[in-house]
C-alpha cells in the first residue's frame, strides 16, 4: 500500500516553529510521505533565507513557491497573493498530494488553500476558530477554515467556533497548541550558551519585544512602534531583544526603527531577523516579559509563567492566561504596564498561571488523524446548523 502523500505548507519562521514537531512525526511514519513546501519569507534574504534552517533541521524542500514582492503595500501583499496562486497552482499540481496541510492565517497561507481548493485536494487546517479583531488574518483565518475539510483547534472554545462556521463536528478535533511541542520537546539553550550563541548579556531587567502591524488600521505601524519605544527609554537599565516584525503591509518602518534603536543602546540592545525556534525560546525563558502584539506572548509564555504585556488590538479577542496584560498603544500605559510586570507582586502571581492552550502533544495527535482519518467523501461539505450541534455532556 502507497504511503499517504502530506503535503505542508509553511511561508514564515514563526509558522514553520509551530510546525516543526508535526513535521517529524509525519517524516518519522513509514505510513506517510512528507512533502513540505516553502513559501513567503522563508526564501527571502531580507528575512534570513530561513529556508536554509529547514533544511539543516534534516526536512526534504519537495517545492519552493517565490511569491513575496519587494513592496509592503495593501497593494503589493495583493499582488504577491496572485503570484502565490499561480505558484501553488503548478507545485500542487506536481505533487498531487493526497492531504494539504495548512496552519494559521496569512496571505501565503491563503493561496495555498485556494489552489488546493480548485484541485480538489482535501485541506487540514491548524489553529482555526480564533480571533484576531485587529488584523486582516482574521478574514483569512475564518475563509481558510470554510475551503477546509478538517480542523485543529488549540481550545474547546475555538472548535465550537469553527462547527459555528458551518463544519460538520466530527471533523474539527481539539487537540491543543502544537507549538507547546518545542517547550517540552527541545532541549532548550541555558543562559551561558545563549548569550555567547546571540552575542548579548542579559541584565537584571529582560524583555523579549516583537511588534507586528496592525493590518486593519492604516499606516499606524510606525506611530504605534514609537510609543513602545518611548515606554522603553524609562527603563534605562533594561536589556532588550528585538525580533522584526512579519512580512506585512508596513512592516519594513518597523525593522528601520529597530535597528535605529539598536544603535542608540548597543551595549543593552540586540535584534534578529529570525530567531528561531531553539533560541527563541531559549530567551524566553529568561527575560521578564514579552513586549509586543505576537501571538507567542499569548501561546507560549504562559508555558513559562512569563509576563506578557500585549499592545493594541492585534491580538483582540484571543483566549488569553492570567500573565497577559493588555494595554493600549500609548507611552504612557506602557510605563505603567511594564512596572507592573516588574513589580514583585505580580511575580509572584505568575506561579499559579495556568495556560489554556494546553500541555503539548498535539504534533502526534494531527498526525495520527492526518494518518487515520478516511479520504474517501472527505471533499464532500455540508453546512452544518449550529442549532443541531449538541455539546457532549
């Protein structure tokens, strides 16, 4: 019997992170044939060339899909969506895959699914159901969902959401966070190793900032990115790791301030274009904070009883632990937000956190569906009334 051919798509560092163990699962199955596809920033030099860490993590590339423009306009993320149609179109195609599977909610992402959808491949998507109220993901999210034909969700709240969108129950499964994987999977970087691997000192105060666009507001990104940066000149004896912002429309004003403040502070200051899984979380684990609006800050350092200090709507209405505070993006709530976090009383709150996102495991959980679940009638949808959906008991 012919290995069942799954086929993944990833386009961004921080996807491929939350995909990684899931990846090896399905290489590691003699039942299974992975065929992975790299997309988006992952073949750009301005994002890293990340594609190069995938393949020394031991992953076969089956297709590169170029689709990412030079441009970071609404305009230009519409053009590299065509480009990306037309990639997946021929490299689909090619593969004739049995599965697609797809995680998330980017515009990459997207193309993926719509050129599956027109071959008639069946679609297994990861992480639907959420909310992200301040991006256009969202949009994304909820369309790829609806050409999908099986769900994993990270909560019970987000699988409801999804059989709310019309899927048929027995086809969304909840099946928890699968980038908790790495948490409880890698073997995480100590303190000494990281700071001779990033060339940074950790001080007495630490925080790990990342701050993405706002894709439903217009040209807020630098205005917003400001004001965090203002917060952070109060705290003079804070030493800060940066991460640049994501392929999205005015991104790049982001990477320009970050590296204009990294040059003010050297000494207290780093920045990376990609990080990756490893050491991402290596630093994770020893700062005081996350700082930003990326999602990590909500999945992850919950996992790690870190503060999370969550700016703006980007993240609005995702399911959030205890350890996320939410402020606006203005200078001034961001002061009283970081010294909150670095007060002891909240410290020690953090001890009790629970994250709802799970406990790991949910990289074996997909693939032994992806590996069990039945192909034959799987393409065919029926809407499905919310109002016959009875929750068991």
């Amino acid at each position: 019997m012919a290995a069942r051919k799954i086929c993944v798509v990833t386009g961004s560092r921080a996807e491929y992170g939350l995909l990684y163990w899931l990846l090896k699962e399905i290489q590691a199955d003699a039942e299974l044939e992975l065929q992975l596809v790299v997309t988006g920033m992952h073949l750009s030099p301005e994002f890293g060339l990340t594609w190069q860490q995938i393949a020394a993590d031991g992953f076969d590339i089956a297709r590169r899909v170029e689709m990412l423009l030079s441009s970071d306009t609404p305009v230009g993320i519409s053009k590299a969506m065509g480009l990306g149609l037309i990639g997946f179109a021929d490299a689909l195609s090619e593969l004739h895959p049995d599965l697609l599977v797809v995680l998330g909610d980017r515009f990459e992402i997207f193309a993926a699914t719509q050129a599956a959808m027109n071959q008639r491949i069946p679609i297994a998507h990861i992480h639907g159901g959420e909310l992200t109220e301040g991006a256009v993901d969202d949009a994304i999210r909820h369309a790829i969902s609806k050409m999908a034909h099986l769900h994993f969700t990270s909560t019970e709240v987000y699988r409801r959401r999804v059989i709310q969108l019309g899927e048929q129950p027995d086809r969304v499964f909840n099946v928890g966070a699968p980038g908790l994987d790495n948490i409880f999977r890698l073997q995480l970087l100590d303190k000494m190793q990281l700071e001779q691997m990033l060339d940074f000192k950790f001080g007495e105060r630490n925080l790990l900032v990342t701050f993405h666009p706002v894709t439903l507001e217009n040209a807020t990104a630098a205005e917003q990115f400001a004001q965090l940066l203002q917060a952070l000149d109060r705290f003079n004896d804070a030493h800060i790791i940066f991460t640049h912002a994501n392929a999205d429309a005015d991104g790049r004003a982001i990477g320009g301030m970050i590296e204009d403040y990294r040059q003010r502070y050297p000494r207290r200051v780093a920045s990376f274009v990609s990080m990756g899984s490893l050491r991402y979380l290596s630093a994770l684990r020893q700062v005081d904070a996350v700082v930003g609006n990326s999602s990590s800050g909500l999945l992850e350092a919950p996992a790690f009883k870190i503060a999370t200090i969550n700016i703006g709507d980007r993240q609005r209405g995702r399911l959030c632990a205890d350890s996320v505070l939410h402020c606006p993006p203005q200078a001034e709530a961001i002061i009283q937000t970081l010294q909150k976090v670095f007060s002891g009383d909240f410290a020690e709150q953090l001890e009790n956190v629970e994250n709802p996102y799970g406990q790991g495991g949910a990289s074996l959980k997909i693939k032994e569906i992806l590996k069990r679940m039945p192909l034959d009638g799987l393409l065919k949808k029926h809407f499905y009334d919310i109002a016959d959906f009875k929750v068991a008991t």
